[in-house]
C-alpha cells in the first residue's frame, strides 16, 4: 500500500512540476503573440449631426424620397456623393439622424494605444489626433422583419463601410455577418474580429441576447499557444486524481 502510495505521490509531483512548465511556456508564447501582434483597439464617437465639416470639406447627409421605397440619404463630401438606399425606414419626427439609427452610423474613431481612453477621445474633441471618419450601414436580407424575428436572420446581413478619406472622396467596402467562430479561419469577405470594421459594425447589432458574433480564437493568443494548453490541462487532471488516489483510505475488509 505505502508503496503504490508513492508512486502515486510521484506521479503527482511530476505532473505538477510539468503543468507548472508548460504554464510558464504558454505565458511566454502569449507574451511574444502580443508583443508581434498588439491588440487592434478602437476608440469610437457617434456624429449625429447632418451638416458638418471634416478635412476641411463639407459634410451633408439629406433625406430624398422620403415615405417612399425608394427612400435614399444622399451623403455629399466635398465634390463626392454616395446615395444610400435606407434599409430601415424610420420614424422622420426625430431629429437629426435618429430616423436612421437601426441601419446607420456616422462614426469618428482613433486607434486607441493607451493608456487612457477618456483622454484620447478628449483629444479627438479637441482636434489633437488625427481621427478618421466612416459612415456604416447595415441591409439585413429582403422580406426580413427587424423588429421582430428578422434578427434571426442575422447571418444573411451585409454591413457597408464608406470611409471618407481626407484627401476627398469615399473608400467603400462590403462586409458580411461573421458565419465562423472557436478556431476557425475567417471567410473572406466576412467581418473579422480585432479590425475596425468589425468593432464599428458591433454598433449596428441590436442588443438582443445571441445577436453578437461567436468569438473566433483563430490567430490569437489562444491559439498561438498551440499543443502547450491541452498538454497543461491534461497533466494537471492526471496528477490531480493521482493525489486523490494517494490520500484515499484505504478499503476496508468486511
């Protein structure tokens, strides 16, 4: 008995000592990932004003066709113009670009470096950083309810990005719904996650429970510590039923 009581101490000790190594190896292999690969965080401000100024040009967004299906918002930027079919009609007696808030947002946003978020978005208002300004719209799929059970739908919607650049003009990109999640690798032409398109988009998701996407662990930290998590966990539940076994007591004959 004493002596399959130490092997099993033994064996407790080993898998401690080798749980306690691949930990230290994980810490190091995260601490290098985000070293390489630092976190892409953005700092955003909602514009709700319909006549602006930004790089020095004018901003307008005006409602055409309004009550009718072919209901538009027409944004001008200096010499540029994008027409937006509206995607949500909304209700037109509120003011400013409310109407508009279930399928737009007017953002300005900065990459947030730390270590204060309240001080870099001080600084957007005071004009200290040079910000970037995108107008993001989200067309969930035809014949969809979305005040109802049109949200179950989420995986046909498609989010457009119209970033105003401040040499002139409109960059436009179309993105849709993330349909990946654990570790698999993003679909192209989906939204991915630690970008600022997929964080801007977050904003035009209802808060309904279930709507956000699944988080996707492919090329993270998580997955850069690759075998060394499984090994840990696996080591760490053997020696922890082996100090069980050693310290069980002993059966008794009847």
């Amino acid at each position: 008995m004493r002596h399959a009581r130490a092997k099993l101490l033994s064996l407790a000790v080993a898998c401690g000592v080798a749980t306690l190594a691949f930990a230290g190896l994980m810490v190091q292999r995260i601490n290098a990932y985000y070293k390489d690969h630092p976190p892409q965080t953005f700092v955003f401000q909602t514009v709700d004003m319909r006549s602006f100024t930004f790089a020095g040009k004018p901003v307008t967004l005006v409602d055409e066709d309004v009550g009718t299906d072919h209901e538009t918002l027409v944004v001008t930027y200096g010499d540029s113009v994008e027409r937006l079919r509206v995607t949500i009609p909304g209700n037109h007696k509120l003011p400013n670009l409310a109407p508009h808030s279930d399928w737009l947002r007017v953002l300005r946003f900065a990459k947030f470096e730390g270590p204060d978020i309240q001080e870099l978005q001080a600084k957007m208002d005071r004009g200290e950083v040079s910000d970037r300004l995108a107008i993001v719209t989200r067309t969930p799929p035809p014949g969809a309810d979305i005040r109802t059970w049109g949200a179950a739908w989420k995986k046909d919607w498609v989010f457009d990005f119209y970033e105003l650049k401040p040499e002139g003009g409109f960059e436009h990109e179309r993105l849709k719904y993330p349909t990946t999640s654990g570790v698999q690798k993003p679909k192209e032409g989906e939204l991915h996650e630690n970008t600022w398109e997929f964080q801007a988009a977050i904003q035009l998701m209802p808060t309904t429970p279930g709507i956000a996407p699944a988080h996707n662990f492919y090329g993270d930290a998580l997955s850069a510590v690759s075998w060394l998590l499984p090994a840990a966990a696996s080591t760490g539940v053997v020696g922890t039923f082996a100090l069980a076994f050693a310290f069980a007591p002993p059966k008794r004959l009847v």
